[in-house]
C-alpha cells in the first residue's frame, strides 16, 4: 500500500499566519492517465472531513483562495495563506492513484 | 444538493455481523461514473478507506480487511450498503459514506455513524 507521510504533525499558528503542511508519499502519485490523484481535507472538530483541493492544486467548490495545493510525484505541500479560527481541525492528504485509496496521518493545527 | 446519511445499528458484540446503510438524495448510483464509498475512522485516530461501489455494480475492497466486507447498492431508493463479518472490538469507530464521480473522489461525505463493538 502507498504510504502518506504527513508533517508536521501538529501545528500551533496565529491569526493571521501562513503555513504549510507537506505529505510526502513512499511512489509516485502520477498516473497513466496523466493525472496526479493527491486529495487534501479538513476535519473541524466533531464534524466530517471535507475536502478542499483535489488533483493536487484544484480548490474544492466554496473553498476559500487562502487554502492552495502544490507539488508532484512524492511531494505535495498545502499552503494556508493567513490562517483564520474557522482553519483549526485535522489536515489530510488522501491519494486514489493507486489501489488501495489511502490517507496521511493527520496534521493537527492549532490556533494559539 | 447532494446529501449522504449513514445508519447503523450503534452497538453490536464481537463475531456478529455489522451491517451499515447509506441514504443519499442528489445524485443517482444509476449515473455513468457515479460511486459511494465508505470510510472509517476510529475515536482519536485517522480515516481509513473500506470499500466502493460504482453505478455499473463494480465493487472494490480495501485488501486489509480482507474478506470480511460486502459492498452493495439499491439504486431506485437511493441506498448502499456495506456489511462487515465477524466483528471485534478493532471494528469499533465511526463510519462514513462519500460519493464519487468517476474518478473524482470524496467531495461529499454524510455525518457519519458511531459505531461500537461490545460485550
């Protein structure tokens, strides 16, 4: 199976900061077809994960632009540019290049 | 509006079976490209993903579970189901259903459902 490591695994940001979660795969996330199958969700606190990028860099339907995806092949990165109270929750990549479907760890962010 | 709702029967004792459901509106499982999926995640701990199905009735599996999961679907009430075998006190979690399109994946998920394995 395709493992996903995720770093940090928690992050302590302020209002207002930008940061960066990377997600890091053991292949290649590219496939055949041409297409790169790196997914990013959000789970806030008591709720379901949501997605906010999918195709590595694509922001998901009423995603704020202050949330960007980035990378290829084994290194992705999700960029937060200016953290805001409503972003703390659990980040976590996903890919479906390669079966079995498998997610990172998690990326806690905390809001100081 | 797409929405998913999970179902399940919340409590159940090791080896019996647990079987889930997922009722969904906004969509059709009769739509060329359409699935659900479902993933787990235990209290404090990651997502995991157990299963698919698709509109033609192609089913998938996550290998870890090996044979203990049935996906299926009833398309005219707009429901899939997912049954696990022989359960322990591992299976205990949350589960979720998420639709996928083709190979657009998991843009909708339900509440989930609490599930816990018990004697």
């Amino acid at each position: 199976d395709v493992v996903l490591t995720q770093t940090p695994s928690i992050l302590s940001a302020t209002i207002g900061q930008s940061v960066s979660i990377s997600c890091r795969s053991s292949q290649s996330l590219l496939d055949s077809d041409g297409n790169t199958y790196l997914y990013w969700f959000l789970q806030r606190p008591g709720q379901s994960p949501q997605r906010l990028i999918y195709l590595v860099s694509n922001l998901g339907s009423g995603v704020p632009n202050r949330f960007s995806g980035s990378g290829s092949g084994t290194d992705f990165t999700l960029k937060i540019s200016g953290v805001e109270a409503e972003d703390l929750g659990v980040y976590y990549c996903m890919q479906a290049t390669h079966a079995p479907l498998t997610f990172g760890s998690g990326t806690k962010l905390e809001i100081k | 509006q797409v929405t998913l709702k999970e179902s399940g029967p919340g409590i159940l004792q090791p080896s019996q079976t647990l079987s889930l459901t997922c009722t969904f509106s906004g969509f059709s499982l009769s739509t060329y490209g359409m699935g659900v999926g479902w993933i787990r995640q235990p209290s404090g701990k990651g997502l995991e993903w157990l299963a698919n199905i698709w509109w033609d009735d192609d089913k998938y599996y996550n290998p870890s579970l090996k044979n203990r999961l049935t996906i299926s679907k009833d398309t005219s009430n707009n429901q899939a189901f997912l049954k696990i075998t022989n359960v322990d006190t591992a299976d205990t979690a949350t589960y979720y259903c998420a639709r996928s399109y083709r190979r657009d994946w998991f843009a909708y998920w339900g509440q989930g459902t609490l599930v816990t394995v018990s004697s």
